[in-house]
C-alpha cells in the first residue's frame, strides 16, 4: 500500500458519516448493493470529502426533501454519489465548481455562508487518492456529485 493509506470499507465510512445527519431535516437513503467495498485510503480525509458532500446537499435542499447515497463498483473502482433536490447548479458556474475560493451565487443561496472551499479540497483530496469527481446539476432540480476511488488488489 503505497502512500500510507489504510484499507477501509466504503460502506462502513457511509454509514459513520450519514449517522452524523440524522437530526437533519432530510431523508437521507443509503443505497447500495455491497456489504463490502475495499479501498485503499485515508480513511480521515475520505470521511471529509463525504461530510462536505452530504453536508451541501443538507444546506442547499429544501427541508423535507430526500438526499440520496449511493455506492457502487465495477472491476476497478467504487464510486460514490450524493444526489440531492436543491437549487441546482448552473452549466456555467459547473465549470468552476471545484476551483479553490468559487462559490455558487444566486438567490436561492444568499444567505448560506461558506468560504468556498469544502468542493475544492474535496476534489484535491480524491485526485491524491488516485480518484476523480465529477458533477451532474439542474438549476431547480438538485445536484448529484460523484466520485471514485480505486478498488484495493
């Protein structure tokens, strides 16, 4: 295991993170076919990117509204998505979602404070781990966020 990385299960790292938001004022539903996915990881910095995730799609949904978490694999890697029903992000401000200091600017989200960074270091964090993340938005419709990490040996 090259770069000190553990070897952790993903649906256990779900589970631990999402028991964080059960006093939202969100359905969050875990769906996943796996009891077990491994990966080589930092298990920390892997529990960071799924807080800012689901932390956003707690901030920028409509109370009441479901949040879901998937997780899946293929041959080579798992991939975890965050779906939510909020305000939705523009294909313009898409591009620049992942920069460091960029924050969506519009009136469904005023008043969310933030610094515009949590996106950013979350894709940082993924890239290092060999990963990817991407985004698919609607404004009006809800964001998904998605991002994948290579499966152990």
């Amino acid at each position: 295991m090259s770069r000190g990385f553990a070897v952790n299960s993903s649906r256990q790292l779900v589970q631990h993170v999402l028991e964080q938001y059960i006093d939202s004022k969100h359905e969050i539903n875990l769906i996943t076919r796996d009891d077990e996915i491994i990966v080589n990881s930092d298990e920390g910095r892997i529990e960071q990117v799924l807080n800012n995730l689901v932390g956003n799609a707690v901030k920028y949904s409509p109370a009441g509204k479901p949040i879901e978490v998937r997780v899946e694999r293929d041959k080579h890697e798992v991939t975890i998505a965050v779906r939510d029903e909020g305000v939705g992000i523009s294909e313009e401000q898409q591009r620049h979602i992942f920069e460091r200091f960029y924050r969506v600017h519009n009136d469904a989200n005023a008043a969310i404070e933030g610094l515009g960074l949590g996106l950013y270091i979350a894709h940082e964090i993924v890239v290092r781990h060999g990963g990817r993340m991407w985004l698919e938005s609607k404004p009006g419709k809800g964001s998904a966020f998605y991002f994948s990490l290579p499966l152990s040996m």
